[in-house]
C-alpha cells in the first residue's frame, strides 16, 4: 500500500459483506455534496489512489460512518503493532 492511501475500498467490501448498499459515489455525494457527478467521481478516484493533497477529517468521519469502519482501519493504523 503506497502512504496516504486511504483503505476505501476495504472499507466498501466490509459494510457490503455487512448488507450495506454502499458504492464510492454515494460516499463521493456525501464528501462532495456541490460537486457535479463527474467531478465527484474524479475526486474519489484521486482519494481513493492517494493523489489527493489534502485528506479532511470530515472526509475520514464520513467515510468511516458510512462503511462502518474506525478511521484507524481507513488509515492503516495498527494499534498491536
């Protein structure tokens, strides 16, 4: 996993395999509420691959809530290491 790579994709399968109906674009509506469709799909694209700058906590909380995930899995943070 390359650094700053948040773990969406991780966090997705676990809420699906929990029967969460959840997609990256219904996160993308909730981070991005006033972007347009395309540019919230190019958006989550760069969230998702770590090209994004600048990563909001408030984007970690709704991530986290959506897929019900603790933002120390979205980080990759350890806590046994």
């Amino acid at each position: 996993m390359k650094m700053g790579v948040l773990k969406i994709k991780e966090a997705i399968e676990i809420a699906k395999s929990k029967g969460v109906k959840i997609t990256q674009m219904r996160i993308a509506r909730k981070i991005w509420p006033d972007s347009t469709p395309a540019a919230q799909r190019v958006n989550m694209y760069n969230l998702v691959n770590g090209e994004t700058a600048r990563v909001s906590p408030d984007w970690i909380k709704i991530i986290s809530e959506e897929c019900g995930v603790t933002a120390d899995f979205l980080l990759g943070i350890n806590k046994d290491e």
